[in-house]
C-alpha cells in the first residue's frame, strides 16, 4: 500500500425531509448570505427552492439566487456567480441539485474569493480558499457532494477540465433520497453508471496486495448491481434509493480508493464526448468503459478475473483466467444495457468520422504530450483503436 | 434506512515514517503546549517517543508526558492527566500507543476544560468540549482514531463505561503499519478479533433493506479473514498490517454502520469479563461472540445465514437455513481459535462461579433494569445462559 492521506470533513445528514435543515446547517457552518446555486426546473416545480428558501428564511439568512446550471456546466454562468457574490457580498454558497450544480457552485466558491480567473485552477492550480459550500443533493451520481473535485465546461472551446481542493469540500450534504425518487429513468440510469465508473476507476490499479479497498470496491459495486435493477423497476422505492445515495458518496469520497494508483482514463475518454456532444456523463461512460477494459485487460488479466468473479459471480476458468475476465467485462455491458444506457457511438449522438478530432483533444489538450496515463498509458493510435470499438 | 448524521472530520496521514509529521501536524491543528500520552515500554524501547519528541521539539512546540496507560485504561490517570494539563496549560492531547492510550488521551481532553468530574461523561453526559486530541497509532483494533468514543474503567468498584462526543473525535490520526509489526501474535489477534467485533455489532441489525452497509461490512469481514492469519505467520508484513489498519478504522469511523439499529450485546457482555479479570478485551470477545450469535440466531436466521455465505464462504442449505447459519457461526469460531485466541472462560482466566454477579453487574450497571438491549432484548437469565455457553 502507498502511503497517503485521507480527509473528509463533510458533515451529512441523511434521510427523508433533511432539507428542513439547511438555514440550520448553513448557520452552524458559518454562513451569514447565501448565493443558492441551482439548474433547472424541477427544483423550482417540485418546491424543493421554495423549501430551502423558507428553511433560510426561518434563521434570517438572507440569500440571492442563480438558477440555470446545464449538465456539463459551463464556465460562462461561473463567471456571471463571481460577479453575484461579490456584489452582494455573499459568503456561503449553497448547491441545490446534482453534481453539474455542485461543480458549479464549487468554482464559484473559489473563483470570488481568488484574484486572477477562476479558470487557473481548471489549469492545474490547486484550490487552497474558497468561500465554504453546503449541498442538497437531487442526483446520486457525481459524488461530488462529499469530494473535493470539480468539473468545468469551457464554453471558449467546448472542452472540460477538472479543479481540486480541500477548500471546495462542502462542509455540509444534505441527502434525502426521497429527492431523487423524480428522476427520469434515463438520469437515474446515468448516475448508477457514472458511481461504478468511479469504482472501477479506483479499482483498476497497478499496486498490489490491496485487499480492503478492493473488497470495499467491490462491495459497493454488488450494491449497485443489486439497486440499479431496483429503482429502475420502481422509481420510488425509497430503499433503493438510499443504498444507492450512500454508495455515491462512499464511492467518491475515496475512502476505497485511499493507498493505491487508479486509472481515470475511462473519465478522460469519455469527458471529450460530453464536451462535443453535450451527452450525459453517465451515457458517456456506459459507451466507453466496456471499450477501454477490453483494450487493456491484457495489462492484468487477473485483475479482471477477480472482478469477474467476486463482483459479477462468474465462475473462474482456471485454465483460461482471460475468458473469465472477458465474462466480467461483458456481464458489466450487458447490465448497463439492461438498465437502459446507450451501446455506442450511433445511440450517444456521437460521430465515427470525429474520431480524429476526439483523439487530438484527447491527447494533446490539458497539457498532454500525445497520450493519457492511468492503469495503462494510451497513445493516440491506443485512443483511436478504442472510440472505434465505441462505433 | 433510518435517518442519519455522519461526521468523520480527522486527517489521516497513512503509511511508513508518517510521525515524523507529528509535530507538523500539532501544529496544523493549533496546538501549542503538548501533553504526550502513552501506555507501556515498548512505545519508549522502540524508540518511537523519541521520534515524536523530536518531531515536536523541530516546530518549537513544548510538551509534557504521561506515560503508565494500561489496558483497560483506569479514571486514576486520567485524573492525574486533567491536573497535569490544567497546570502546565497544555492546550493539545496527543495519544502515542493503542486504543487505550488514545481513550485515556480523550477523557483527559474532555476533562481539562469541565468544571465538573469528567466521570460525569462516562455516565451518559455528551462531551461537546474538549482539548484537541491527536493520535499516533500502534495498535490497530479500537478504532478509536477515527471514533468520537472513549472507554474508561472505574477503579472505584472495576467498572467499564463509555463516553461520547464530536469534540473527542482525533484532529489527526498517524496510523504507520511499521509501527504495530512489533506487536505479538496475541496481542495482534486480538485486534483482528476486535476489529471483526466492530463489524459483527454493525451487522446484527433489524433494520431491513440495506444493501449498501451490509456490503461494507462483508467487504471489511473479508479482509480481515484475508490478512489476519498472514500477520500471524509473518508479523513483519507490512502489506497485511497495512490492511487490516486500514480495515481497523473503516470498521469503527461508522460510514459502513450509518442508518440501521446496531447491536453491541457482545461488548456489553464482554466488558463485564476484561473489568472483572482484566484480560484483553480482543480475547474476551473470542470468546464471547460466537456464544452470544448462537443464542440469539434464532431471532433472524437469515441474517445469520448471509454473512455464513457471503462471509464465510458456506454453501447455502436452502431446505435448512438454520444449519447454514450454524456453519457461518462455527467458522468464525474457528477462525478465532486458529489465530490463538481463548475459546472458553478458562483459558480467559474467567470463572464459573462469578457468573451470578456477572450478570448482575451486567444487567443492572450504568443505569440498567434488569436486562441489556440491542440486535435482541437479553435479561438476567438470557446473559446467565450465554456466560454457561462460555464455559
């Protein structure tokens, strides 16, 4: 195991009509004027903004609002939160909604208290003040809520770069899963995907010997299997629900990811997608993790098998450990599928004739000298070879 | 699942040499006067409290020390403590040694800065105030670098009582595997039994459906039956140490117990045993789990027969469910006797004939009547029973 770090200091509170007590937790976490951050309408039609304005209200927090988040948040409407918060003085920012309005409030935060252009730290400058940011949760997906990662959509370009920070770990996630029992199928499908990315990139390591996070991987990986199927059966099994909310944040807060390398190329891969298509994370993900894990299982077969075997319960073929491992990784594309998520290119949106194009940003945006690095080290031809798999 | 709160602020520096950060550490986290906590000679024969001298003396900071912790740590030191703290003006706990040393290193935080008796928190009062606490690791097992818990034993009448509070939770935690390979065999064991103990006491729940802690559980389970008898074979493997050290905290930091009813009965009953003959509690609970999940399997079988499954590799009996859940209880009985732990109150020093005040202290201490409540309500006679089981 490498050495390392491990700190989370979120507080969460969790359960059904947690966000009763935001104006409270907003208080206690030092907030004095609050920028409620949010995206679309269902916050506003469900009355969840109008329940989180009254909870402010009732500890005399005064607050301004911005609405208008998109999926794969755009660093126009952070520059246009700055300028609120700093006009108005505000000194906590408070998410309401799923990873995008998290990311967004997250680079707000940073960017009003910071000098230059919030947009060094999605070039590689570490976050180390930040006004603190409180969430509500809407989605299980990103993690965000209990991470100290944010990612942003540069509108000048159209590509997405990620920032990191203590400073940006909210101080407080409020999570009720009876908040996302109203997401569409589709969405709901998207953030199971987008949590066992998360997994899978943490499991695909080359450091060994690391039993208790694989293990811890794995268990929350069974957690999905046995969930996903669950919520999108019935929408409002609040049960479900929960185990999956909690696995969200358990799979992104690093706590089984601690002490070991990860990979994190499937994430790149496929943020080229989202950015050029505008297509959810979550679909991104489902076209392009089956793609990247047959091209690189030759690097460790018997990572694959154990996945294959101890999270999707295939038998072990000893004398063929490949085929095993090539079970796994279909059992894993046949379980998206089943829960509705796109099988490639055509379904995505996306387009075989790009491929070029994708490769290039791929490789050589964000500083890169021809290839990304993770588990396995991918060229350009390395990343062509996989978006084709995709087609 | 229930409605919950989870709140696991400390930093944890993880890995080899990592005290050597000590004093940075202290210093991060305010700490300007210093009170050095320990147990026994070997923090002071490794040459371990030299080091942590040294780091404290290379950032300025001045320290007393207090040595003479033992297991089952005593209100007596802890007083002495308070009364050194108070009048050296230490404004920093840091605990160098085990769970004892870092619960003895808590209630004296708690202590120093309350008017009253600290005892007072050990009879039901929450600590919301308390010196900061830092601890640097040698045992992995209580889980008390990651717990806002401490337990204590009343000398006046050999009692054991926790307390609680966020304000006793460590700032930072050192946890540097190297630092427990000189630990014998029995007393690693122990650790391995009390780490499996935490994680039993989150299992044995009536809360129905949750999918996500269960999974944790068994993941942290698994690790433990993977790298408990490593250590034992070849106590300078670093690797194992490394994951069971990790495992140690995820087991007791809550993150996988959150949202369901606990049971700890074993610990209640096991207390009684490592006041009254003051063996260690590791050995006392080897003996005592496997007694109380026999006599209480009646009461959910199934539950019993998913962890012998998932857990403990049993084949299910589908027509027998009971003998499943048997099997699963047997092997972690053999499990425990093969890393050398005592199976019976012989070989824990225990006596039969104690039995009757036992049971008494049991189940009419810290404010009871009559009976000790968790996964099953046990009364006298339920607890005379499980003792006999003992024997």
């Amino acid at each position: 195991m490498r050495n390392f770090t491990f700190y989370s200091p979120t507080f969460f509170a969790f359960g059904k009509d947690t966000e009763k007590d935001a104006g409270k937790y907003v208080r206690r976490f030092g907030g004095t004027k609050v920028l409620i951050h949010y995206g679309g309408g269902s916050v506003v039609r469900s009355g969840l903004l109008d329940r989180v304005k009254a909870s402010l209200e009732e500890e005399g927090l005064p607050y301004v609002v911005l609405g208008g988040v998109k999926p794969n948040p755009r660093s126009g409407l952070v520059y246009e939160g700055i300028d609120l918060c700093r006009k108005e003085g505000v000194d906590f920012v408070l998410a309401v909604g799923g990873g995008s309005t998290i990311d967004s409030s997250k680079a707000i935060a940073a960017g009003t208290v910071y000098d230059g252009d919030f947009w060094d730290f999605y070039s590689g400058k570490l976050i180390t003040e930040a006004l603190p940011v409180g969430t509500i949760l809407t989605i299980a997906a990103a993690g965000s809520e209990g991470s100290p990662d944010s990612v942003i959509t540069n509108e000048n370009g159209m590509f997405k770069r990620g920032a990191t920070g203590d400073a940006i770990r909210p101080k407080f996630s409020i999570l009720n899963p009876a908040l996302t029992q109203t997401l569409p199928p589709y969405q709901t499908a998207c953030g199971v995907t987008d949590i066992m990315a998360h997994l899978y990139e943490r499991y695909l390591t080359n450091t060994r010997d690391v039993e208790v996070t694989d293990r811890l991987i794995e268990a929350l990986l069974l957690t999905m299997i046995h969930e996903g199927p669950r919520v999108i059966e019935n929408p409002d099994d609040y049960e479900a629900r929960a185990n999956i909310m909690w696995a969200g944040m358990m799979a992104h807060n690093n706590s089984c990811g601690v002490g070991r390398t990860q990979d994190w190329n499937s994430h790149n891969i496929e943020h080229e997608l989202s950015a050029e298509y505008d297509c959810a994370h979550g679909a991104g993900l489902a076209v392009t993790m089956p793609a990247v894990f047959t091209y690189v299982m030759e690097h460790d077969v018997m990572r694959f098998a154990k996945a294959a075997v101890r999270v999707w319960g295939c038998q072990m073929d000893f004398d063929h450990p490949e085929k095993t491992a090539k079970a796994g990784i279909e059992a894993f594309r046949s379980f998206l599928i089943s829960l509705g998520m796109p099988k490639n290119f055509a379904e995505l949106g996306a387009r075989e004739e790009d491929i070029p194009n994708l490769v290039r940003a791929l490789c050589y945006g964000n500083g890169r000298k021809g290839s990304i690095s993770g588990f396995v080290t991918l060229n350009e031809e390395d990343c062509a070879k996989i978006y084709k798999m995709m087609v």
